[in-house]
C-alpha cells in the first residue's frame, strides 16, 4: 500500500483533471485528501505541510517568475498592436511569387512571432483567422495549409523568449541544486532562463529551416498543393516593397535584439529583459497609433487572467508536491529510474515518452510544475545537462502539442477553422511537421552540442 500511495495520488489528480476541475485546485485538492488519507494511515508526516508557507513565500519572492506577466504582457500587446497582419501582409507580398511562398510566409511570421510573443494558443488562433483564408483563396492544399498554420504556431514553446523556457528554468534551476546536494557537491552554479533561451536558438532555427525546405520540396513536388500568388494580385513590386518590408520588419526585430541581445550579451536578466520587451510593445503600439485606453485595460485585464493562471497552478503543485514526496513518491521515481536497464539513456527516453504522453492531456505548466520536478533532480543526479534537458523537453512538449488527436494546437485552430475543412485534414497536414519535430528531437538526443554549444560559448 506504501508503494502505491504516490501512484494512486498521480492517477485520482489525472482523473480529476480529466473531469473538467480547474487544474490548480485539482492538484491542491487531490494531494491534500490523499495527505489526509495518509495521516490516517500513518503512512504521512504533516510536518511535510509545514513547508507550505516557505514555499509560497519563495513564490512570491521569486524574481525569475516576475518575467512570466511581462512576456506575456508584451505578447499580448504585440497581439493588440496587429504585428501578425502587417507581417503576414508583408511577407505574403515579398515570397508570394514563389511557388509555396504564402506557406513559406506563414512559417516565418510564426518564428517572428514566437521571437516576440511567445504565446502558442495567441499565435495559432491570431496566423488561422489572418492566413488560412488567404491560403484557401489560393488554391492551397487544406492539409498542407492546416498543418503549416499549427506548426508555425507551436514555435511560441521553442523559440526564445518562450515562457515554456521561462517556467522550465525557474524548476530546472530549484532541480539541478536538489540534485548536486545529493551527490554531494555544494556549488553555485545553476541554469538559468538565460542559459535555456540561448540554448534553444540553434534547435528553433533549425525547426524553422526543416519547416521551410518542407514547403519548398512540397511545392516543387506538387506545384498544385502551394500555388504562386498569381501576377495580376500583386500589388506592389521593386523598391516599394523592401521600404515596406523595412518599415514593417524592422519594430519586432528591434524588440527581438532588445529582449534577447540583452540576455546574451550579459547586459541583463531574463526578468529585467522582459520589462525591457514590455515597454517596447508599449512604445511599438504607440508609434503605430495603435495604442488606446481601450486597448490597454483590455491588454491588462489578460495578463492578469493568465498570470494569476499560472501562479495559481504553481501554488497547486507545491502542494502537490510536499505531499507527493511526503508519501516517498520521489524515492520511487528514482529507484525506478535508476534500476532501468540501459542506464540514463533509457531513463531519458522512458521519461520523454511520459512526457509526451501527458502533453495530450495536460498544458505545458501542469507538466512542468508537476513533472519536471519530480524526474528532473533524478536526470540530473544522473549527469543530465541542465540546458540540454530543457530545450529537449520543449521540443518534446512542442510535438505533443501538435500530435493528433489531442494536440492542443489542432484544438485552437479547429477553432477558427471553416465547417468545410474536416478534422481529418488538419491531422493529415500536422503529420509531416511532427516527424520533422521528431527528427530535430532525435538530432538533440545524438548531438546535446545543438542546445549546448552557444550557451558555452557566450557564458
């Protein structure tokens, strides 16, 4: 029964889950009655529970997570300011005399935006409702215009500055110290947000590039499937268009510079990055005149919806995971881990299938507020690289989210999608873009030095 108590607690808060319960008072909640169930049975200490206040006070002290509302304030204000339809405009304007050239288009705002949002739900929904329209008045495949739309739209979980990458540094961080102190090794090094955003380039660019050379190969392959903007649509040509594509291009790759070049020349901290980007989407709304009253009560009052989401879930799952470990939930996962054959390859790979399994039915914070602290002081004991880890674990969670039938980036785009496009296009579309996601992951498994490299040559 001892054995099973960590289990049962994991499996009764997936059930809840599943039957619709916000997820924060389903971690607090669930853990809570099974810590309950345990003190009758003798089989919990309570004094575990006095660790809560600590917890919560770490919480609310932390000055890595203040950068969760100012990315996301940033992001939402970039949304706010109709970036992605100048962008898209523009860029459908530049490549659509090539044959898969609106696709092409749609990829590279999608990496533009997940450079200056990274918000993946905003994305999706904001490149469906503005591009697949144009897409289909083209004469573009729906497959492939469905799946191009959500892979461009989950690039938000990979490319800096993702708050996946956010999240995942503040739990890495606690999880790499937890792990040096039970091999013994007192040492202030730790991985910071900056060390996971650095990291994380090279894999975002080369996802963007596979996605590219994908659409190329597709139009050259089957010139019907991404026809070229016909003549007669083109509306401006020559110098006209590089001014207009200076003039739109060059705001978010300012702010781009900004927020990440300040990170990577050391000049700041992801956290006063962040307020950096927050101010610049403020002052690129307003040099557009797109920056009202309205407008920013509106940009506000969502920052605020999803930050007090996020915080809210990260009180959960410290509960969660007082009581978690409590029951010897942790010593199980490392027995566990550390007994499988094969020794930290295997473990790596049982905890990324895991992984990727609960990305259908669980969002990214859940999994790496609950999951990622749980096994990541056991990788990492085992000699896992921090950063390698992380940008790992976001391409994991990127591929899930875009694998059908759960994938929650397919769920957004049904969303804004016509009644005429069937669910089973949009699965059909996604399935080249998981195997490129699969392949880049396996390219990071045999090759850490993708995610790797940069960090240690910067830092």
């Amino acid at each position: 029964m001892v054995d099973w108590m960590p289990l049962l607690l994991f499996l009764t808060v997936g059930l809840i889950l599943l039957l619709g319960y916000p997820v924060a008072l389903s971690l607090g909640g669930g853990a809570l009655l099974f810590a309950l169930l345990g003190m009758a049975l003798g089989l919990f200490d309570p004094a575990f529970l006095e660790a809560f206040p600590n917890r919560l006070y770490g919480i609310m002290t932390n000055e890595t997570l203040i950068a969760v509302p100012l990315f996301v304030f940033m992001g939402v204000m970039l949304e706010r300011s109709r970036i992605a339809e100048d962008l898209l405009d523009t860029m459908a304007a530049l490549f659509g005399p090539l044959r898969g050239g609106l696709g092409i288009s749609v990829v590279l705002v999608g990496a533009l935006l997940a450079a200056s949002t990274g918000i993946v739900g905003a994305t999706v929904v904001t490149m469906g409702l503005l591009s697949l329209p144009a897409m289909l008045r083209r004469n573009y495949d729906p497959p492939l215009a469905a799946g191009t739309i959500c892979a461009a739209g989950t690039l938000g979980q990979v490319i800096p500055p993702s708050i996946v990458l956010v999240l995942l540094g503040d739990i890495l961080s606690s999880s790499y110290q937890e792990a040096q102190l039970k091999m013994g090794i007192f040492s202030p090094d730790t991985v910071s947000v900056g060390d996971l955003f650095v990291g994380a380039l090279l894999p975002g660019l080369l996802l963007v590039t596979l996605y590219v050379g994908y659409l190329v190969a597709v139009a050259w392959l089957r010139p019907d499937a991404a026809p070229a903007i016909p003549h007669a649509e083109r509306t401006i040509d020559g110098e006209a268009m590089w001014r207009r594509v200076m003039r739109v291009m060059a705001p978010p790759l300012v702010l781009m510079v900004a927020v990440l070049g300040s990170i990577m020349g050391g000049l700041a901290t992801p956290t006063e990055a962040a307020s950096v980007g927050a101010v610049g989407a403020l002052l690129l709304a307003a040099i557009q005149r797109r920056l009202t009253l309205a407008a920013l009560r509106d940009v506000v009052r969502r920052t605020t919806i999803v930050s007090s989401m996020v915080f809210f879930i990260f009180v959960g799952a410290a509960i969660f995971s007082l009581v978690f470990r409590g029951l010897d939930g942790d010593r199980l996962v490392t027995d566990f881990l550390t007994s499988l054959p094969g020794g930290t390859w295997v473990a790596m790979a049982v905890v990324m299938a895991t992984l990727f399994l609960l990305g259908f039915i669980l969002d990214f914070i859940e999994i790496t507020f609950v999951v990622v602290p749980i096994v990541g002081p056991v990788l990492l004991a085992m000699g896992v690289d921090p950063v390698w880890l992380g940008i790992m674990i976001a391409i994991n969670l990127q591929t899930s989210f875009l694998t059908p039938p759960f994938g929650f980036s397919l769920f957004y785009f049904r969303g804004v999608a016509p009644a005429t496009m069937t669910t089973g296009q949009i699965y059909r579309g996604a399935l080249p873009f998981i195997v490129i996601q699969l392949l880049v992951l396996l390219l990071l498994a045999v090759a850490p030095g993708l995610a790797t490299w940069l960090p240690d040559a910067i830092y």
